[in-house]
C-alpha cells in the first residue's frame, strides 16, 4: 500500500511544532516620561493611565512597569485615593 504524494503532504509529524514569534519587550512607560524616583500622587491623569475601568491598578505584565516602579506607582495610587484625587471604586460598581 503506497500513499499518495498529496496524503504524505498533508500529514504532520507530532515533532513538528510551529515556530515560535518572539514578541518586543514591552517599554517601561515611566522611563519614557523621564519619571525614575519618585512619581507624584498629585498627577492623577498619569496615575488614571495604570488604572481601568473599575479604578483598580493594571498589571505591571499589561503596563510594562518595572516592578520597582510599579510598587512606587502602587503608593502613589494609595496616597491620591485617600487625599479623594482618585475615587476608590467607579460610578458604576457602586450599586
């Protein structure tokens, strides 16, 4: 019994695995603003960029914070919530 050439195309071998694509690193959001230290609880429309819709704080895997700048952001987050820059939860998940 010989298999036909389209039978023998078609079939895939289970060591066969597709290549892999390498994905670009994601960028340090902060570095590109030029923020390294100390990043401002006062400045609520960057701190509302590492937010969603909910009001929680966004991954530093989505952001692409470094987690020395994502724990800073965490503090800064904390502080403007408590001074009422940044409301705790949204209009919407309220009721």
């Amino acid at each position: 019994m010989k298999k036909s050439k389209a039978a023998v195309d078609t079939f895939k071998l289970t060591q066969q695995t597709p290549k892999k694509t390498t994905s670009q690193k994601k960028r340090d959001p902060f570095k590109e603003r030029g923020v390294d230290k100390y990043i401002d609880f006062r400045d609520v429309r960057l701190l509302s960029r590492f937010l969603n819709d909910q009001g929680k704080l966004l991954p530093a895997r989505i952001t692409g914070a470094s987690a020395k700048m994502q724990r800073k952001l965490t503090t800064a987050v904390k502080r403007a919530r408590h001074l009422a820059l940044i409301p705790f939860v949204s209009e919407g998940t309220k009721y």
